[in-house]
C-alpha cells in the first residue's frame, strides 16, 4: 500500500512475499501501525539458514526495549502515519536506532506493533556488521532506553532490569563468539 514503508538493510533480503504478506496484515488490522515477521539467521555467504526468531503476536514496550524480536529495519512495516506522528530514525544513533523507534511509537502513540508467523527476512550475520561492534551496540541501547524513559519513566523503570539482563546476556554471548 502507498501509506506504508519499509526497509531494507543492504546485507539482508527479503522473500519475495514479504511486502504483500505485511501489506494483508496492516489493511485486516487498522489498530497496527508497525508489522513484523520472523527472521531467519544465515551465514556471511547467505548459503545455510539456521534458526529462525520465534513468533510473537503483539510487541509490548517492555518486549520492545528488551529482546526485541524485530530484530533488524529489514524486518519493519510501517504505516506512513506512525513515522509522521513521532518522526523518523534518529540520524545520530548508528546502533539500536530501528529498536528506539519502534519503542518511540509503542510509548508515544496507540499503535500496535504486531507480528505475523511468517519468514519474511534472512539476516544475514557478519563479522564486521554492525551489530558486531558490541561496544557501540551497547551505547546505542543505552541511548534508545533513556530516550524511551523520559516518555514512559515507570514502564521503563518495571522493564530496565528484566531488559538489561537480556541485553547482557546477548553481549556475554557475542563476546563469547569473538
């Protein structure tokens, strides 16, 4: 539909179905403003898929700014309106910048974020993405949850040591594969 964005990183792909199985799912449910999929984790080459993001149905904002589910921009469709309503990515986040986005619309408005039980993207995992500077990815995080608590303080304050333990341990695990 002409009322929806999405993204797509330069080193992920979607399936050829994507665009018109998130299109369906924002005409069948007017109160979602953000849709996703699940995602499918491959290798550099994009040759071997392994596992998949597991399927979650609504994204709360506690969800959101821990695990985040989404995972990655490629796997966000939006409607138009939500980006006019609090803005687009900020431009001076490099890490975590599609996940403080998502938080901004699920704490600033009545959207949904809601997911679909498709594979719509391959990710594809690199040594030298970004998402593998974890130093920065953590500063990023910090940045989107501070941003977030000054438009929700409480729901932060419930959410942080639940998320940060999550981030932590994604952290722990990617210095593990170092």
């Amino acid at each position: 539909c002409s009322s929806d964005l999405a993204f797509l990183d330069a080193d992920d792909r979607w399936t050829e179905d994507h665009l018109a199985v998130h299109a369906r799912h924002l005409n069948d449910k007017p109160h979602v403003g953000i849709s996703f999929g699940r995602v499918r984790f491959f290798d550099p080459a994009m040759r071997a898929g392994g596992r998949r993001a597991g399927f979650v149905a609504e994204l709360s904002l506690a969800h959101a700014i821990g695990e985040n589910p989404i995972c990655t921009t490629s796997n966000l469709v939006a409607r138009r309106s939500a980006f006019e309503r609090v803005g687009g990515f900020d431009p001076t986040m490099r890490h975590a910048e599609d996940q403080e986005w998502v938080a901004r619309v699920l704490a600033a408005t009545r959207w949904a974020a809601c997911g679909v039980d498709a594979t719509t993207v391959d990710y594809r995992l690199s040594a030298n993405g970004l998402s593998a500077d974890l130093d920065e990815m953590l500063a990023g995080w910090s940045a989107m949850l501070e941003r977030i608590r000054a438009l929700q303080p409480l729901t932060v304050a419930e959410a942080e040591p639940a998320a940060r333990a999550l981030f932590e341990r994604y952290l722990e695990i990617g210095r593990a594969h170092v």
